[in-house]
C-alpha cells in the first residue's frame, strides 16, 4: 500500500465511505420495510420484492451478510485514512484521523444513509437486494461460520428457546391499519376494524334476549295464530309450542301469506311450512358464526347453553351491522341510547347490549358474564335496585328510572369522560 500515491488512495477511500453508507442504508431499508406491501410487490411479480422476500425469509444470512461487508470496509477505511494522515501531517496525523474518523463516519456512513434508508426503505430495499442476492452466495461460508458461532454462543447462554417468529396481535392489527389509514377512507378503515373484532366477540355479546324474542304460538286458537301472523312486524317469524323451549322452527311470510289470504286455514298447512330451527352453541364467535350462516344458508340461529335451553336469538343481519353499522331497524325494538342536552348524560333501555354502548359512547364497561345493561347493573348490585337508586361502576353513574318485572327497564348514565377509551 506504501507504492500507492496519496490520490489514489483518498479515491479508494471515497469508494468505502460510498460503500459503508450502501451497507448501512441497505440494512435500516431491509429492517423497516413495509412487510405486508413487500409481500403484494412480490406478488406482482416485482423482482426487486421478490428478491427482499426472501432475504427476510432468512433474516440472520443477510444481516451476516451486511455486517460482514460494513466491518470489513469500516476497518479498511481506518487504515487507509491512517496511512493518508501520516503522509500529510506525520505523527500528529495518528490524532487527527482519529477524530475525523469519527465525525466522518458517523455522519457519512452511519447517520446519513440510515435517515435515507428509513425514508426510503421500499425503493432501497428493493434495489439492494438485488445485488445481496449475488453477494450471500458469494460470502455463504464465512456468513455460515460466523452464524454458527453466533448461535452456539445464544445457545449457551440459554435463549434459543426466547427466540420466535413475531405475529401481531389483533390490537397490534389495528393499529398497523390506523398507521396506514391516510390511504383508507374512514368508512373502510373502521368496516376492516370491525372485521378484526368479529373473533373478540361472541353471538351472546349481539343476541336478542330470550325474553325479547318475538314468536307465534301455535297452540293458541287458530284465529289468533292467524291474526298474529297478519301484523307480524318479521319476515322470518319463529313458531313454538306452548313455550318458546318447544320451538318448532321459523316460518317465512312470504310461503303463509297466500294461506292467510284464503278464507280457510288449519293448523295443520301451518305445521306444514314450519322449516326446523337451526340452533348456535353459546360461546361461538361472531366471526365464525358468520361462516356458518353462510356455509348452511341460513340467516336466523337459536343460542342454546350447555343444557340445551334456549338463550337468545341472533341473526345474519345483526353480525353484518357489527361490520357495516346500523342498515335496518327492528320495528318492534325499543332498545334504545337516548341523548340529553348534556354530552355526557344519556337515556339507555335496560336491553341495550354493553356492547353497543362501549361503541356509541366511546366507552368501555367490562362485564363478566352479562350482555346487557340490565345484567350489568345486576352483576354489580348482585339485586335488583330500586327506581332512583344511583350506582357508581367502573367511574360512571348510572340512575334506575324503571323497572318492569324484576329487570331494570330504563336507566339515566352519566358518563365520566375520564373514563373513556
């Protein structure tokens, strides 16, 4: 290196500074690339995606890779920038490429090309990779070697079990989506939220309450049955015997009305179009459930608990509302989330679900077992509470207006807005 001119030399060193800051840019554009969007380029047939794919595949082969390359144009640069200084200055060179060193380093080949890399980690990413491809086969058995003593090394000190592949969380899920969501309109963004919630929540969470299930009962005089049938407010009318634990199944308006036009009608046409009831096992999951419905074609479940006993009604609409958000009303409903003219005060139906109210109020009451605002105020008071008894839960207040057959029909909350989500 001594027969080498001086300017020829501070060339070379150029070119390493050039080619610690590629090893360095390279390495924050592989590390921080969008996964998910890498994977759709690849998809596409983007052979520079394609390529960054499967180096991550292997994340410990290109980080040797590019550790290997950055420490090894790191050291020639010292000593090329050491030899340089001692021409010019002599001694006291030592001391002054020392220091630049430094400052150069840091700036040049560290700080500098890694800013870049995170601001432009797809198309450096890409690119680079490219050209890693070539250079991992080349450099395969001296990354094999030092991998090898890297892991024997995390072998010995005992974390080869602690290392494990990364998935998100469904939290972690939604936020990657809120990251991402000045390229999703809001309407979508919450609709894809939703979706991710489905698995969180089960049919119980969105049932009508057993009590609130509205039926025919067939064992009634005829000419009742008829008239029910008539000003039924459904088009899919569940029918039951006696009580609603014998529940015969689901009739479709639109196959009784020409009997209910005919002047004669009997029990028996009736039994006749009766379609059996499909039931649902309390605990399933919206998601799933949504699945079922349409694997078995069907639009109308009974939840049954582990006795066999009817618990509540939930319907394909109810789990697609979750999604999309209200888009038809139940004309017979008087579950409802009444405003007042303070913010923070409103008027709630004892049915209403916990659920819904944690998402129109922006907050998040947690119940244990119950589903509805009745059962939580139950759950709390473990009896029922008088009308304008005023109970404290989780921050909020909440004031019994009414109560109807031994449930809380109406309550007036106050919601802490310390409290919320």
């Amino acid at each position: 290196m001594n027969n080498i001119s001086t300017e020829i030399l501070i060339i070379i060193l150029i070119i390493l500074f050039l080619l610690s800051a590629f090893f360095s840019g390279s390495e924050t554009a592989l590390m921080s690339i969008n996964k998910y969007k890498m994977r759709h380029q690849a998809k596409l047939n983007n052979k520079g995606a394609k390529a960054a794919k499967k180096l991550l595949e292997n994340p410990d082969k290109i980080i040797g890779v590019i550790l290997l390359g950055n420490n090894l144009t790191n050291i020639l640069i010292t000593q090329i920038a050491t030899l340089i200084s001692l021409r010019v200055y002599g001694d006291i060179g030592l001391a002054i490429a020392t220091g630049l060193l430094t400052i150069f380093i840091l700036i040049f080949a560290e700080l500098t090309p890694k800013t870049i890399g995170q601001m432009h980690s797809e198309k450096i990413a890409y690119s680079s990779s490219l050209l890693y491809k070539p250079m991992l086969i080349l450099l395969y058995p001296f990354v094999f070697i030092i991998n090898l003593i890297a892991n024997s090394i995390i072998k010995i000190m005992g974390l080869e079990d602690n290392i494990a592949k990364s998935s998100l969380s469904t939290e972690e899920l939604k936020t990657v989506l809120s990251e991402s969501s000045i390229k999703f309109p809001k309407p979508h963004l919450k609709m894809l939220e939703s979706i991710i919630d489905l698995e969180k929540a089960t049919v119980e969470d969105i049932m009508i309450p057993r009590s609130d299930i509205y039926g025919i009962d067939i064992s009634e005089d005829i000419s009742s049955v008829v008239s029910n049938f008539k000003v039924t407010p459904y088009t899919r009318i569940p029918v039951y015997e006696d009580n609603i634990e014998n529940l015969l199944g689901l009739i479709h308006i639109k196959n009784i009305a020409p009997l209910l036009a005919s002047r004669s009608i009997n029990d028996t046409e009736i039994r006749n179009l009766i379609k059996k009831p499909y039931y649902i096992v309390s605990g399933t999951s919206l998601y799933r459930q949504l699945l079922s419905f349409q694997k078995e074609k069907r639009r109308i479940g009974f939840i049954i608990d582990e006795y066999g006993n009817i618990q509540g009604l939930v319907t394909l609409e109810d789990i697609l509302e979750e999604i999309v958000g209200d888009f038809t009303s139940d004309p017979s409903s008087s579950e409802e989330i009444l405003t007042t003219k303070n913010d923070n005060v409103f008027i709630i139906d004892g049915g209403v679900h916990v659920r819904e109210i944690n998402q129109e109020l922006d907050i998040k009451l947690i119940a244990k077992e119950a589903k509805t605002i009745n059962g939580f105020i139950l759950e709390h008071t473990e009896n029922l509470p008088e009308i304008n008894d005023i109970i404290k839960i989780q921050g909020h207040t909440f004031k019994v207006l009414e109560n109807i057959d031994n449930a809380v029909k109406t309550v007036h909350l106050e919601v802490n807005n310390d409290k919320k989500k």
